[in-house]
C-alpha cells in the first residue's frame, strides 16, 4: 500500500500597519557594515516593497497575542521602511505586507532566508541592463535606479553586447570574466569567436593576449602618426576607435590604419607645401626616415637667427631663476612638485630657444632639399639643408638658381625661371622574405643583411670606445696594404674614410642605443672642430695625445664594414689558400677583441626584426635554445603569426642572439693576441707613464701624434 504523500501549508500572507511592527532580536543579522539602508530605502520608494517581511505574533506572558508583530527576518526592509516613516515619506499606519510564521525557531527562519538568498549571475545583469537600456534608458538613469556610476553602467553594457557564443561559454565557466571583459575590446562578433577558438585550443587564453590578438591589425593612440594629426581629426574623418573600459588602453586602437595614414600623408603635404615656400629644390616626406638617410649628401652650414634684445632678456631671466632654485634646494632630498615642474618648464623653454632657424645662402637653398617626418613623440621634425650629389654643382654654373624642375609660364614670359619643388613621399615598408618552412634552408638573404647592419653599427660604437684596439685594427690593415702585395683587400675596415652604408634598413636601426651614441659622440666631437678645414691642421695639433687617440678610434670606427651582402666575394665565410682573413672573418675577430656584446648593445629579438621573418623551425629552434623543450613544446602547434608574437614573450630577457649577431668563439687570432697582450703605442699609454718618462724616453701627453710617430728618410718611423 502506498503511502500517501503529506502536502505542505505555506503560512498565511497578512498587510500590517507599519506602526504594529517591531524589529526581532531573533534576526541573526547583527553586522551591517556595508549595507546601504539609504540605498534600499530609495529603491523601495522607486518601486514600492518588492519583497514580503516574515514576522511572528508577539505574546504577552500567558501566550495571548498582542496586537504587535515582530521581524525575524528582513530587518534591512523593515529599517528601510523606518527611515521612509522619519522623512515623513511613508505614513507610520501604511500597511506592510507581511508573512505571519507559526511554529519553528525565528533564528532558524532568520539565518535560511540569507543562506538561501542567491545573487544574480553577472551574466543577468549584464543582460538586464542591456534590457533596460533597449527600452529607452539611459545610463545615467540605469545607473541612478541600480546605484552605480555610469561608467559601470558602460562597462556592463559592452559585456552584454559581447558574441552570444561567448556567453554561453562564460555561463558554463568555460572562461574568465576577466577573458570575457578581454574580448569586449571589439564589437565584431566573428573576429571575437576566431581569437576564442584559437585561444582555448592553445592554452594562451591570458587576457592580455586576447587582447593583443584582437587588436594586432590597429594602430595604438599613442603611436607617432596618431600623436601627429591628432585622434579628433581621425574621428571627425570617420575612423573608428576600438576602447578597452576595464583596462588602461591609452587612448585606444585605431581600426582604419589606411585612412591614419591617409590623413598623416595629407598633413605632411600640406606643411611640405608651407616649406616649399622657402625656396627648397626638393623635400622627402616620410612618417619616419631610416637610419642614414643622409649619407652621400652635403649639409649646407646655416646660421641661427640672431637673438632679439627681448629673448636674450629672456634666457638671462631663466637662467637666473634655474640657478636660484637649484641653490635653495640643492640640499633637499627631493624637490617639491611644484619646483620640479618650473625647472622642467625653464629648460623646455631654453632648448625652444636653442633650435632657433637657421639662415641659409639662398644660392644654396636653390639646389638643396629637406627632409620632413614625424619625431618619436609626434611632432613634426623638418631637417633642412642637404644637397644631392648630382645636385652639387660649382656655383659659377649658370643653371644654379634656375631649379631642376618646372617653370611656370609667367615665369617663361618674363625671360626668368622658377623652381617648382619637388615632393615626394619616401620611406617604404620594408620587403618581407618568402618564408620556406624548410628548416634546413639558410636565413634568408635580406635577413642577414639587416641583422649584420645591426652588428655593424655596435661594433662601430664598440671599436669607438676602445682606442688601442682602433689603432691596432687599422695598423693592420696598413700593413696588409703595405707590405703583402697580394693580400686579399676584402678586411672589415674600409680606409678611405669612405663610410660604408646599408643597402637594407633594419627595422629600429635609425632608434638602436649604437645609433645614438655614434651620434652623440659625433657631435660632441663636431663641435670641438674648426668649422673650416683650413684650420683643422693646427686644432688637432693642439690635441693631447689621449684626445688624438680617441678621435682617432671615432674615425676609424666609421670605415667598419660588417653587413653581409649577397653575391658580394667578400660574404663567403672562407679562408684563403694564403690563410687571409676575409671582411667577415675579420669582423669576428674585430668582435672578439672589442668584447662586442649584441645584447648589451640593445639588440633583442622581436616579431619585426626576426621571428617574423623566419620559418617555423627557426622559431622554435630559438625557443628551445634559450628556454627549453618544454617552452618550445608550448608554441609548436600555434600558427606562424602567433608562434612569432608567443616567441618574442618567450624569448624576452633570455639574452638569446641569432648566429649572425653572436661573437664566433673560433680559434684566437694573432691580432687578437696582439692586442690582449702586446703593450700599447707609446702615445696610448697611461698619463702617469708618460709623466714619469726620463728625457729620452717617451714623449709626454702634450706631444702631438705627428712628433711621435717621426719619419725616417725611408718612410719607415
């Protein structure tokens, strides 16, 4: 016989006056911080009581009841419903509706009405709002009604409007809400499925790399184009912006890269077309020139504008203000921030006043040109003055001034010519190699060309700073020269000076740590020299022989020649039946003794230097050199694009070179033997042995190289 199932009764529903109510001290809620009555208060005047109190009769001693009820559970509600009565908004006799329990335990009734009370999923609420904003909210009132800023209102809306794909996982906990807030960077539902579906077939499902995947074909608001016309002005012309609102984005992601640059080419045009005004023959416009571009050109020697009688008053009131404040805080610890911003402002203040114009002769200007780009801070740089090979003519020649271009008709009618300039934009993209997923096939050409260059720039910067090895490195090439008539001329050391350039442009050449301080070294000694070679006889002269030695290393760091080219007899790697080093054999050696170190010298691999640029194998082959099999074995199944962007995070920090950057540990050489033990020149030695010299001795450091260094009648010293 079966037995009959006992039905439940709910407890009868009744409406109490508010003022028949009594809060329990049965409610197990005694902690309230962080509960807003305030809050709960405005939302029940809003929207009326959404939810019953549960309340129990009060009775006297004998067990009658009181007329009074009090509340177990719901005491937020009830001091909600209180403070509405003491702001005069709420009549204390409203009726409440209230659930009158018998029986049971309150406490128990208390403590099961909060265990058992569930928060909305956040999914929901995401959803919810995007509801409530469908219906004509706006999300200052979303954000009124549910107490939130509207900036959290953006947030969640934009969660909500996420792929309903990637809900569905997000519901299941198949993904982080902070993935899910990763792919809210795009609107473009496909696009957010494909990085998801690569992502968790992966493993490389972090955030940040959601994000970067999403956001790989844009243009970051900070780049120097951007910087440059400005993110209104792309705005106005219809671009879109991609916004992450749960990170730091800085500004953003331009999703329009050709109309950025569109707009970039424009406005360069448009302030060429200003400068053209100045009379120039030519002007090259680029967002960015590559590292020596004006090699083989003459730079016209201008003179700044001279100084009015107010700007000079200027500089020498801030000049004056610099040197008091850092006299009365030369002393403190650290300045204060409102000091600290006024020298920054005086010392941007005085380099605006030291990049003055320049005045060029305008028998020069006719026939020379200016380079104009963007700086890396977005600012437009205009470099002017340099004049063309085919465009240096002497000055007696009578087609100087007349320009090598057009000529206008009014021009032609008055018997006279004028020069149209000419403008042109140059600074291409960089060819990419076929990449062939052979892994036994060599890098390719063009690959070690640009690396090579970048070896090439360090090593100059290297054989700079070490003036026993430049002075070594170039006797020895004199002496192959001079004494061994049939010594390959194919040494690393191109004397002459004729300084070798680059015949592929390395991405991050021109902005390399080595590129800088050649040019910084160059100009510092650019300005100890006399400004006419006339004088340039007796200047060095008057060089100690340390300052000689060190221009002498400058100089001969610029004829270094270690960039791999192809077809070119000197590139093969190979000795000679004479045992004669070839130019990159000597470069090895060269390296070896300078103790070159890419590393140190800024070079590291990246996804435009290398990575991308190689096959397959070849990434991984430089994973598992520098982390490991297991690091390999987390990227050998990604596809081309992703294993590069994975190695170069991999590869970050490790100080792993490829093998044509890397310092050939081969057998030493003589000249490497030479110059570790053999002693230096005695014009190279330290001050304190040349002052302790006897008289027939060595000469001291005020003696010319050219005393030292006297001639026989034979020619030999």
């Amino acid at each position: 016989m079966t037995k009959a199932v006992q039905k439940i009764t709910l407890s009868p529903s009744r409406d109490i006056p508010f003022n028949k109510l009594v809060l329990s001290q049965s409610n197990v809620r005694h902690v309230t911080a962080g509960f807003s009555i305030e809050q709960l208060a405005e939302s029940i005047a809003q929207r009326t009581l959404l939810q019953s109190l549960n309340v129990r009769a009060v009775v006297d001693t004998e067990g009658n009841e009181t007329g009074m009820f009090e509340v177990p559970a719901g005491g937020r509600r009830y001091r909600a419903l209180e403070l509405l009565v003491r702001q005069k908004r709420m009549a204390k006799t409203q009726a409440v509706p209230c659930v009158v329990r018998e029986g049971g335990i309150a406490e128990d009734d208390s403590l099961a009405e909060n265990d058992e009370r569930v928060g909305l999923h956040p999914l929901d609420q995401f959803r919810a709002f995007q509801t409530l904003s469908a219906a004509g909210m706006s999300e200052e009132d979303i954000a009124a009604r549910h107490f939130v800023t509207p900036a959290v209102v953006k947030q969640r809306l934009r969660l909500a409007s996420v792929s309903a794909k990637l809900h569905d996982v997000y519901a299941e906990d198949g993904m982080t809400l902070e993935q899910l807030m990763a792919f809210s960077v795009t609107a473009e539902h496909a696009r957010q499925e494909q990085v998801w579906e690569n992502v968790s077939r992966s493993g490389y499902d972090e955030p940040y790399q959601i994000r970067r995947m999403l956001t790989e074909n844009t243009a970051p608001a900070t780049d120097r184009r951007v910087q440059f016309i400005g993110l209104d002005a792309y705005e106005q012309a219809g671009g879109g912006v991609l916004r992450d609102l749960f990170e730091r984005d800085d500004g953003g992601w331009l999703q329009d890269t050709a109309l950025l640059d569109r707009l970039v080419t424009e406005k360069l045009k448009a302030e060429a077309e200003s400068i053209a005004a100045e009379g120039w023959k030519w002007i090259s416009l680029a967002v960015q020139f590559h590292y020596g571009h004006t090699d083989g050109l003459r730079e016209l020697e201008g003179k700044p504008v001279d100084l009015s009688p107010e700007e000079q008053a200027t500089i020498d009131a801030l000049n004056a203000e610099q040197a008091k404040l850092e006299s009365d805080y030369q002393d403190a610890d650290e300045l204060p921030d409102g000091v600290d911003e006024r020298l920054g402002e005086i010392e941007a203040a005085l380099v605006a006043f030291e990049d003055r114009p320049m005045i060029y002769d305008p028998a020069e200007i006719v026939r020379a040109g200016v380079f104009v780009c963007i700086d890396s801070e977005g600012r437009l740089s205009v470099d002017r003055g340099y004049v063309r090979p085919e465009d240096d003519m002497s000055a007696d020649d009578p087609d100087i001034g007349q320009g090598a271009d057009t000529q206008s008709n009014e021009g032609k009618a008055a018997g006279t010519s004028v020069q149209h300039t000419a403008i042109a934009i140059a600074g291409g993209a960089p060819e990419v190699e076929e990449d062939d997923e052979d892994a036994t096939k060599r890098l390719p050409d063009r690959l070690i060309t640009e690396l090579t260059a970048h070896r090439t720039l360090a090593l100059r910067d290297a054989l700079a700073e070490n003036p026993a090895i430049a002075f070594q490195a170039v006797l020895h090439n004199f002496v192959l020269t001079a004494f061994y008539r049939f010594a390959s001329s194919g040494g690393c050391l191109e004397i002459g000076l004729r300084t070798p350039t680059f015949p592929a442009q390395a991405p991050g050449l021109r902005e390399s740590a080595s590129a800088t301080a050649v040019e910084a070294r160059h100009e510092s000694w650019k300005a100890r020299l006399p400004n006419s070679e006339n004088d340039l006889w007796d200047a060095l002269a008057a060089l100690d022989c340390r300052a000689q030695a060190s221009l002498f290393a400058h100089c001969a760091s610029f004829a270094v020649n270690a960039v791999f080219e192809p077809a070119n007899r000197y590139n093969q790697g190979r000795v000679s039946a004479r045992g004669v080093r070839t130019r990159l054999d000597q470069a090895d050696v060269l390296a070896r003794a300078v103790r070159l170190d890419m590393v140190r010298a800024g070079w590291k691999p990246s996804v435009d230097n290398y990575l991308g640029r190689v096959t397959k194998p070849r990434i991984l082959e430089a994973v598992r050199e520098a982390r490991g099999e297991s690091s390999a074995q987390l990227i050998d199944h990604l596809k081309k694009a992703d294993m590069a962007k994975e190695a170069e995070r991999l590869l970050d920090g490790s100080g792993w070179l490829p093998e044509p950057l890397r310092v050939v540990e081969s057998g030493v050489s003589s000249l490497e033997q030479e110059s570790e033990a053999g002693p230096l020149p005695e014009f190279l030695g330290e001050d304190e042995d040349r002052e302790n010299a006897n008289e027939d001795g060595i000469r001291n450091n005020s003696t010319p190289l050219s005393e030292i260094m006297e001639l026989d009648g034979s020619g030999r010293p």
